[in-house]
C-alpha cells in the first residue's frame, strides 16, 4: 500500500512540476493551506530523490527552495535549488 501510495505521489509531483515554477511563492501558490504546502512540499522533495538528490525537508527561500540534503558520510548540508526545474544553485550566485 505505502509504495503504491508513494508511485502516485511522484506521478502527481512530475505532472504538477509546471506549476512549481512560479517565482510568486517558490511553491506555486502565494497562499497555500497548511495541506496544500506539505503536498507541496513533498512534491519536491520527491523530485528531488528522482533526481538523485536525498534531501529530507525544502523550504522558500526567497527566490529559491532551499533543502536539507544528507549527503554520502551522512553529513546534512543546505542546498539551494531553482523553482520549477530543480537545477542547483551555487552559494556564490544567489541573488
């Protein structure tokens, strides 16, 4: 059931990646429910893990959704991605 419950949790994830975009509210609604942000939010993080990256809590972070990312050695490191796409954004270039 969990894994069922988890294959169409990533399926809604990819099909409601478009509307993740939106700079407005890093997560796509300027006002969202307390629901609606954890469905978000865990949207995200899904993506994340499909695209190899073991993050365990996202965040707004102005322009950016910033994780928490538990690396190899089982360190936690912040890392900050761009909304929508999910491409990494060096430190050195936020705006």
């Amino acid at each position: 059931m969990l894994k069922k419950s988890l294959i169409a949790l990533a399926l809604l994830a990819s099909a409601a990646a478009p509307a993740l975009a939106s700079t407005d509210a890093v997560f796509g609604n300027p006002s969202p429910t307390d629901d609606q942000l954890a469905f978000e939010k865990a949207a995200i993080v899904q993506q994340l893990h499909q695209q190899g990256v073991n993050a365990s809590d996202v965040e707004d972070w102005g322009n950016y959704v910033r994780a928490d990312v538990t690396l190899a050695n089982g360190t936690t490191q912040v890392r900050f991605f761009q909304p929508g796409s999910l491409q990494p954004v060096d430190v050195n270039h936020l705006n």
